[in-house]
C-alpha cells in the first residue's frame, strides 16, 4: 500500500525552528520529525511513500537526495499554500485506484499499522481514522469560594477522542475534495460522516503530535527512554 504524508503546512505553531525548515524536519534526537514517522510504517513493511511538499519542500528534498534504506520515496510539490484536502487531490494521480494510507508530518505513534488496516477491510467504510487521546496537560480543581473541595491530576481518561491521523482511505474519498483551499478536516470529513462512511480506529497508547517546543521536548525524552517505541 502507498504512504501519503502531508508534509507542506507553514508550522506557525513552532517558530523556533519554522523560520528557517518545515515542521516534519524539525529533529527530534537527530532525526527528522518525519524519518520517524516513515520508520514506524517501513517496520509494517509500507514503504511506498508519496510526501506531498509545500512551505520550504527543498529541504525535504535535500534530505532525501540520499537512498534510504529499501523505501521508495516520491516528493512531490502540492503547493505552498494548499490546504491539506487540497494537497491530497493534488495525488490523486498518483495513487490510482487502490487503497492508501495517509498521515500527517508531525505525529508520532506506536499504533499498530496492520491492524488498522485490518480494522478498514473488515468494515468497509470510505476512510478509516485513528483516533486517539489528547495528551493530558492539566490538573483539576473543584472550588467552593476560594477553598479546593477537590485536587485530580488530570488524565487522559479525562479527555474526548480526537483525530490522531494515521487514515486508512479509499481513493474514492477525493470526490469529495474540491480544490486547494479544502481543508481535509472540514466538510469531507462531516460529509462522509454523516453518510456513514467514517470510521475510528481507537488508540489507547502512545501518541504525540509536535506543535510547540514542549511538545518536542517531551517527545525527545520519551524516545531516549525508549519507553514507547
């Protein structure tokens, strides 16, 4: 199965480091956001990458000037200012008529690829999800006046689902992509949800999108501990 990864936002939630690269290269213990992300689907054995590239997309290419390992890798320019529905159509020649999986370039997880996969096929719906819980960053409080009548550290328990990437799709599903300025997220996603056709893989473990600097921070020390992947 081909890997679409998009890979072309601005990262304006991260300028410490967007000045100057994209988002999915910014390094996380030496290695790009995004060779994390390939790594985790090479180890599925998916290695048919498709990485669509906007704001500063001739660093991505740079970086993979250099054969890695046995992936194939397709960089393709969608645009600098396209949004995310935009640049998955921009593929859509590229992906032909089978099923695909999609993810974004600054998340990171130990969700098991095969059974997402698995977890689409048997259901047969248009896409497939995954999704996961936020990460917990604060702890609550219930006040009666100024006197704390309860303290919990919160948990992620705590939390709704929310989208974690890692999409299983039918190529399909770009019908209901107009153009550039589509965001994914927004009406063809409610549409083929409210036609029933999307579903959620739930994620009880490891995920971690890296939107700010103590996002990364954290990330780099979970890596190091090897504590989830």
């Amino acid at each position: 199965m081909k890997v679409v990864i998009l890979a072309g936002g601005l990262g304006t939630r991260l300028p410490e480091y967007t000045h100057s690269i994209p988002k999915p290269m910014v390094k996380i213990n030496n290695k790009p956001i995004i060779h994390h992300i390939m790594n985790h689907y090479a180890k599925y054995n998916f290695k048919n990458f498709y990485i669509a590239l906007g704001y500063k997309g001739s660093v991505i290419k740079k970086y993979f000037k250099k054969k890695i390992k046995d992936w194939d890798v397709n960089l393709i320019d969608t645009g600098e200012f396209t949004m995310t529905g935009g640049r998955l159509k921009r593929l859509r020649k590229y992906l032909g008529n089978d099923t695909f999986l999609m993810t974004y370039g600054d998340g990171i997880s130990n969700i098991n690829l095969s059974k997402l996969v698995k977890f689409h096929r048997k259901n047969k719906k248009l896409i497939t999800l995954s999704a996961v819980r936020p990460p917990a960053r604060f702890g609550a409080i219930k006040l009666n006046g100024n006197k704390v009548k309860l303290f919990k550290e919160k948990s992620k328990l705590d939390e709704g689902w929310i989208n974690g990437g890692f999409f299983v799709i039918e190529p399909k599903f770009l019908d209901y992509i107009k153009n550039d300025k589509t965001f994914l997220e927004k009406e063809p996603l409610e549409k083929v949800a409210k036609r029933n056709q999307l579903l959620a893989f739930k994620h009880n473990d490891f995920w971690q999108c890296v939107d700010t600097k103590r996002d990364k921070d954290y990330l780099e020390k979970v890596l190091k501990e090897k504590k989830k992947l």
